[in-house]
C-alpha cells in the first residue's frame, strides 16, 4: 500500500507504481467511489478499451425475454 498526502486544493498524487499497474494516462478520467469510509479510484475506460472483454464468455443457460415472469 502506497501513501499519499491530500493538499490545500484536496489534490493527491498518484503513485508511479500504482500508476503504472493500471496504466492511468494522462488525461484519463477516474471514477472515484466511497463505500463504508474508503475511498475507490476506478480508472475509466473507454469503449474503444472494452471492445471484446467478453469474447468467448459461455452465454448458454440464460432465459429469453420471453420466459421471464411479467
């Protein structure tokens, strides 16, 4: 876990290594969550980016429209 200091403009710096794990870029934009008094930074990604995250993902099993109750 990396440390980080909030400034006067409530402005942090994220670090290098988390930075690059993530690849954040510049300019990217970041989703930011409280849930139970911690704070989530979601890094944002574009449709470009998600373009087959869920190529060969097993679809078989799921009920059509047609059989879900009213």
């Amino acid at each position: 876990m990396s440390n980080v200091k909030v400034s006067s403009k409530y402005q942090i710096v994220i670090p290098k290594d988390v930075r690059r794990r993530l690849k954040i870029r510049p300019g990217q934009e970041i989703g930011v969550m409280e849930k139970g008094g911690i704070a989530y930074l979601v890094p944002l990604k574009s449709l470009d980016e998600l373009q087959g995250i869920a190529q060969g993902a097993c679809i078989e099993g799921f009920r059509e429209k047609k059989d879900r109750m009213l």
